[in-house]
C-alpha cells in the first residue's frame, strides 16, 4: 500500500489525495483569481453563537 499525501505527477501537475483531479499551474492560478476577484466582495457570515453555525451548516449541507 502506498503512502497517502501530495504526490508529484509532473512538472506542472499535482494530485492532493487518491481521488483527486489533477490541477495544473493555469488551473491553480484561475482558482486563485476567483478567490480574490469574486470571494473579495461577497459579504461574509459570522455567527455570534454556536448555533448560528450548526444552522448555516445544516441549511448548506441540505442545499
């Protein structure tokens, strides 16, 4: 059985567990963009309570 954990499969591609897609360095940086372009401005959800966020957990694990 072989050792879980990050494997190097080329040069420009990387595979994070045995189920995983591979991502290139393009993929990476788009994914990259993405979270600073688009997940900068949307509002953020900090619950005050512990129950505020087993219920937003809840809500998106049903949607």
């Amino acid at each position: 059985m072989e050792p879980r954990g990050p494997k190097k499969v080329t040069d420009e591609m990387t595979i994070i567990g045995p189920d995983a897609v591979p991502l290139t360095i393009s993929d990476r940086s788009n994914a990259a963009r993405f979270n600073r372009v688009v997940l900068g401005w949307t509002p953020r959800f900090k619950p005050h309570r512990r129950w505020q966020s087993l219920l937003l957990h809840a809500l998106l694990r049903g949607s």
